[in-house]
C-alpha cells in the first residue's frame, strides 16, 4: 500500500484527532494533516462528513472514515503489519473487550479499569491507550477551570499518562496542555463566559 493516499482533517487540540495520529505514528503511516476552522468548515470536511460535520475524518484513497474509534479500527486493518504490532489483540474474544472499553472509555473513565496494569491494553501500548491518552491534554484545562486535581482524584490515570508520554509516538503527536488551555479560553471567551 505504498502508493496510498492519505489526508487526514483535524483540529490540532483535539482528543479525538490525537488518537488518530497517535495510530498513525504508531504504524509509521505517512499522511496529509488538513486543519480545519470549525466556525468555517471546509467544503472538503462537509463532503466527506455530511452527516456530522465534524472532525477528524481520515480520508484513504479519497474514501472517508469518520469517528475516530472507527477510524483507529480501520487503521488497524488496513495496516495490520506496520513496524509496532496490531492495536488489536489477535484473539476475537480479546478483541471484543477493547472495543466494549474503548467504547466505555468514550462514554466514562473509570480509575479501575487500569488497575495494576502499565496499559490499559496491558504490557504494551494498545488501541485503549490510545483511545484515551489524548484527553490528558485537556487536564489542565479541566483542573484550572473545574477547580480540581486530577491526580489526587485518579492517581493511578496520571502515572499511566507519564507512561505513555514516553513512547515516542504519543509524545510527538499530543498538544501542550497550555496551548488546550488557550484554546478554552478563547472558546469560553466566544461564548460569553469570560
């Protein structure tokens, strides 16, 4: 599949779109970041997202996935064999239990889930890792404007993050908390609440 094409549309503080690259630098999978103005979306994003307008959506080949669950599923069937193992455990049974936690994980963390687990998928990085490790960018913003610690409410979630950060591929595709922070505040800033 050398000769594929792929763009990738986002919004750089996203958590949804973090996953999505973190998958992409886990399978070494070279692509196009598109960003996009979600007060001004792009004619691409509203053609490859009608139905929800919103991103990121990973176009391969000029086809569109949208969801960012579904697309790190798909990238981790179109490119099973890249140089990091699969997301996915090889085991249907297995596999099953990541997608019902990736799925819990979108819906409510719970500190239990990790347990006394280096990964929430286990002993190495996995697709529940990366499913979640792109809201630890919005800690601080959560934090500040929640007036709250997440380390003292989840303690064992923060020694994972420090875990995570340490590989390479998450590292070098999460965005400064600081520049989330910004973010907020410009967000709040357009609606009045500053």
């Amino acid at each position: 599949m050398a000769d594929d094409q792929v763009v990738l549309l986002d919004v750089l503080p996203s958590s949804f779109g973090m996953r999505v690259r973190i998958a992409l630098a886990e399978k070494w999978i070279q692509y196009e970041y598109k960003e996009e103005n979600l007060l001004e979306k792009s004619p691409l994003l509203l053609q490859m997202n009608p139905v929800h307008k919103m991103v990121p959506v990973l176009i391969h080949n000029g086809k569109p996935i949208c969801e960012s669950l579904n697309i790190l599923l798909y990238i981790d069937e179109v490119w099973p064999h890249r140089k990091f193992r699969p997301l996915l455990p090889s085991d249907p049974y297995q596999r099953s239990q990541v997608r019902l936690w990736a799925d819990f994980i979108d819906k409510k963390l719970l500190e239990g889930v990790l347990g006394d687990k280096l990964y929430y998928g286990g002993e190495k990085l996995g697709l529940l890792d990366v499913a979640f490790i792109p809201f630890y960018c919005w800690f601080y913003s959560y934090e500040t404007c929640g007036g709250f610690s997440v380390e003292a409410e989840c303690p064992k979630s923060v020694e994972w993050v420090r875990r995570c950060k340490d590989v390479e591929s998450v590292s070098k595709s999460l965005v400064d908390p600081l520049f989330v922070f910004d973010y907020v505040l410009q967000l709040r800033k357009r609606a009045g609440l500053e």
